[in-house]
C-alpha cells in the first residue's frame, strides 16, 4: 500500500515502516516555533509542568512579531518573559524584530522538508511548502514538547488537490487557495492533510506555494504538504536527502478525495466578509468603494508579492481618499524589495511602507479600520473585528488585485487597471 | 455516568477564535481579565449574561482560525459546563481537552434548541432536549487518559514526580 507525503514523514519520525490514517502516534519534534503573544502563557505552563530544561534547545525557535514594535503598555512583558527564558535555557534562535514568524521560520532555513513541526500559531502549516509536516497547537502542548520534545497527533486522511495549466494573466497562487477554500468550505479539510501536486504547482515559486500552504489552515486542515524539489532544495540551502527527494504520493497511496483542477480556468477572486469561504469572483464585486488596502502578512508579503503589487501601480496613484498600507513580512524582503525598487514604486504611488510584523492583520497595530469602512487585504482572514471593529468589511484577495483597487478606489479586476 | 442540566445559549456555525476572544485582549495577564470580552464581536453583551453551569450550543466549525489557547480558557472560566456543536476544529478541540473544557459533537440538536431552554447531558451517552434523546459519542481513549489525568498539565506535572 502506497503512502502520502505526509504519511512517510510521520513513520519516518516514529521509525515505522508504514502509519495510517486514523493512527495515534507519538512524534519527536524535530523544530518548534513560539511567538511573543503566547510567551507568558508557554512559560507559566511550563514552570506549572514542573520542568526544569528545554529538551533540545537547539530546536526552539523564539519570534517576536505579534507585539513588535510595542503598541499597548504591557507588550514589553512579553519580550522580558521570553528574554529571561531564552537565557536561562540557552536558547540561541531568538528573533526580536526580523519579521513575521512563518516567513523567518522557513526564509532563515529553520525548517527543512521531512520535518516535524509545531508553532503556537494556526497559520504554521505554512512549512508545508518546503515539504515539512508542520501545524499549529496551543500554549499547554506547546509546554509538554519543550520538556519533552514529543507530541502526539492523529494521522490525517489526506486530499489531494492537482492542478495542471498556466494560470491566466493576473491570477497568483492566493486565488487558487482561496477558490479552494471556498470549495471545500471553512471546515471541509478539517483534520485532514492537503496535498498540492500538478505542473502548476510545479512551476511555481516557493513564495506563491508558502501563500497556499499558509491557508490550508483556512479550510480547517491539519498541514499541507508540496513535493520537495530542485527550488525547494536551493531555497532551503541543502542537497535533498533520498528521503527528501522521495516525499511524494504514490500511486497507489490512499486519499480521501482528489480535487482536479485546470489553472486556465481560475480567476481573480475575494473572500467577502466575514468568512473565509465566502468566495466571489471580483468581477462579481467590481463597483464596490472602499477606505483602505492592506498589502503583506504571512500570506502575501514576500518579494513576489512586493513586485506584482508594483507592477500595477508603477506609474500611478492610489486613489486619494484610500490608504495603501504595505508590510513586508521580513526585514530581508523589506532590504530586497528596497534594492530592486519595487518600495520606491509603491511610495511613488503613495504607498505607506511599514516595519515587518503581523500588527495589522490581527488588528493588533496601525492600521485598524471603524464602522462602516471597508479593507481589501491579502492576508488570510476576514473575520468579525479582524481588523478592527466588527463592523469593518474585510475582502480578502491576491496582492494584484489589491494593488488595482487601490489605485481604482473600489473593487476592480487586477488585469483591467 | 456523568449528568448535569444546564440552561442553554445558541450561537451559529465558524464561530472563530477572534470572535471567542479578539487579538486586541490577547495580551492581557490572566483569564479573568479577559473573560469579559469574550464572544465580544458578536454578541458584546453575552459574556456578562453567562452563569455557570451554562452550555453552548452551536453550529458546524466552532472554534475556527487561530491556534489560541485563551479561546477555550475563556469559554471555561465563563462557567461554560460544556459546548456542544455539529462540529469543532482541530486546534480548539486539542487546546479544549488539555484545559479540562468537555466538547460535544452532536449533528441534530443545534437545528432545533432554542435559546434559553434546558438541557440534560448524560457524558458518553445522550443530551436530553425537552424529553426527546440525541445520542452523542464516546471519547477517543488517549483523550480520555488526558482528561483523567486532570488535563495535560497535571499529566505532566505527574511524569515530573510532583503529583501521584
């Protein structure tokens, strides 16, 4: 019997020939990630356990990101709670302001494909996009791994989502993970892995599948999971491992359900407010005025996204009574994104560029909209007082779409601007 | 069996983790300080008209979106008994059981309880709606290892030689 990717890495991790879905087993953790806004909450748990040593630091991964900079009185509390734990366990990775989490976890090569992750963040199936089984838990297992450096989990079922074609002109991989989404419903992956094969899929970059992986999340799934390959190894900085290099499905490997798609046939979409799945074409939209666009997070803010966002404004201006509000998710996409031009063509068109951070897509920071107003925005959630009040209208689209809308001052098709 | 009665509150279907407790409040010291914005975004008055003992009824998805642990510390230390829905999401379910928070899936109740009426939950067996019966079912056994063990804190505190 055949295995799915996710399959293999599991009883790789647990030293099996073979798991199935269904199977409870216990992992070694192979990378955590914890963030600044559960650091208290992590560090009382742990102490309550009765631990006394991380098991490994070596593969603990410290970000602050939620809270950085500081916008209320006791966000500091939190660094000096993650401070004074880093240095009485010898913690070395610790970032205190490079970045949003998921962008670091994978960009500074953190996680590589075939590894078993966990982070105190939903949004930690991200690292599915290099091929690792990675996903989101809370504070109190996030505690038991740190002493323990184990976990259990469920084996998924697995869907498998193929994907053939060349995407149309102003399509990017945010709108196939949104159609997606808005097939299976917000709940439709719910404890379930999602596989992404296809030459689509293929010939995408890293950043276009992390945006998809970032997601998965968004449809209830458990992880993604891409085939390692060629980009996959130059991006993580290594040489595939035969392992590595076999994370694939088989053939005769068992999924719940395959869902086949022809990329010709995807469009610019949003999700409408307030739930994710609330999927419409923006032709469907187009007319519809808008006060702000928001253009980065985890989902969308890396190089890519940068560039095809200026790419529509170069040469424009975003209309005046709209805040364009840009955030690249790390400090390297901010330096590079500043190097090949593209922040210089955004400021040109009026664009405010802020730090690196997750500030504004949790309504956390700068940014947060009121009653009435609306936000186009390409990160991953448009719920109720996301982004502010919970009577702000959220849609959620790619970073071209969001650009043109900007620049039109209502929802528009990207490809018309 | 485990019994109890609660009066009942009924909220929809993808009732999100923003919506139980928003990031806004995240960063605040403890639960308690929290709890009076739970369930905020929508229901503003809610948490306030919440007694102990109370159960949550809701629809398919509940506890959708982020991975945040306060979300079901924030329905426990309401007084929720327990919360009932067609169906959970996977993060919520875990962080609910390692906190001691008893969920329940159950496919018909929610399309015909009323908000306000009583309820009887019999653990493992049925919840008992105005005389008519909804089965619902039993626990996987390592959650149930969990849950004895008083939560995933006292099992470790346990592995650690602190408890018995």
């Amino acid at each position: 019997m055949g295995q799915t990717i996710i399959e293999k890495i599991i009883a790789r991790n647990i030293g099996a020939a073979s798991v199935k879905p269904g199977d409870i087993v216990t992992v070694n953790v192979d990378r955590v990630m914890l963030d600044d806004i559960m650091m208290p909450f992590i560090v009382n748990k742990f102490q309550e356990m009765g631990f006394k040593e991380v098991w490994d630091p070596d593969k603990v991964v410290l970000i602050y990101d939620h809270l950085v900079p500081a916008s209320q009185q006791d966000d500091t509390r939190h660094y000096r709670i993650g401070d004074e734990f880093a240095a009485r366990h010898g913690l070395t990775h610790v970032h205190r302001s490079d970045g949003i989490c998921h962008q670091l976890m994978t960009e500074a090569g953190y996680v590589k494909p075939g590894d078993v992750v966990f982070g105190t963040d939903s949004h930690t199936t991200t690292y599915g996009c290099v091929g690792a089984f990675s996903t989101g838990i809370g504070y109190t297992e996030m505690a038991a791994i740190l002493g323990t450096g184990q976990l259990w989990v469920k084996v998924p079922e697995t869907i498998r989502v193929v994907i053939d074609g060349t995407l149309p002109e102003g399509v990017m991989s945010k709108d196939i993970i949104l159609r997606l989404i808005g097939d299976l419903g917000a709940d439709g992956a719910t404890y379930r892995a999602l596989e992404f094969g296809g030459q689509t899929v293929e010939q995408m970059s890293i950043a276009s599948r992390m945006t998809m992986a970032n997601m998965a999340i968004e449809a209830g799934a458990k992880c993604a999971a891409f085939i390692p390959d060629e980009k996959t190894a130059q991006y993580c900085g290594i040489q595939l491992s035969g392992f590595q290099a076999g994370l694939r499905g088989d053939a005769d490997a068992s999924y719940v359900k395959t869902l086949t798609y022809r990329a010709e046939d995807f469009l610019p979409v949003m999700a409408c407010p307030s739930q994710v799945d609330k999927i419409r074409n923006v032709s469907e939209l187009a007319g519809t005025v808008i006060d702000q666009v928001f253009i980065g997070s985890c989902t969308n803010g890396r190089l890519e996204d940068l560039q095809a966002a200026a790419a529509v404004l170069k040469g424009k201006q975003v209309a005046p009574f709209v805040k364009l509000i840009v955030t690249p998710a790390s400090r390297k996409v901010y330096l590079e994104a500043l190097e090949c031009g593209a922040l210089q063509t955004l400021m040109d068109a009026g664009a405010i560029i802020t730090h690196p951070g997750c500030g504004l897509c949790c309504g956390r920071t700068g940014g947060i909209l009121c009653d009435g107003e609306r936000v186009v925005a390409t990160n991953n959630r448009n719920f109720l007082g996301r982004m502010g009040t919970s009577k702000v209208e959220i849609y959620l689209a790619s970073p071209v779409t969001a650009a043109a809308c900007a620049v039109a001052g209502k929802i528009v098709d990207g490809v018309q601007v | 069996m485990e019994q109890f009665t609660g009066r009942v509150w009924v909220l929809g279907d993808d009732i999100d983790t923003d919506i139980i407790i928003p990031t806004e409040y995240l960063a605040l010291k403890t639960i308690e300080e929290m709890k009076k914005y739970g369930f905020s975004p929508l229901r503003p008055e809610l948490a306030a008209q919440i007694g102990k003992g109370d159960i949550l009824v809701a629809g398919k998805n509940f506890g959708c979106g982020s991975s945040r642990e306060q979300a079901p510390e924030v329905v426990k230390a309401l007084g929720i008994r327990c919360v009932i829905a067609k169906s959970f999401a996977r993060i919520f379910f875990r962080n609910a059981i390692n906190n001691g928070l008893l969920l329940i899936e159950q496919p018909d109740l929610y399309d015909e309880i009323k908000e306000g009426d009583t309820i009887t939950v019999t653990v493992n067996q049925d919840v008992d709606y105005q005389g008519k019966r909804y089965p619902i079912a039993s626990l996987p056994e390592n959650l149930v290892e969990i849950i004895t063990a008083g939560g995933l804190v006292k099992a470790m505190r346990r592995r650690n030689g602190l408890e018995d």
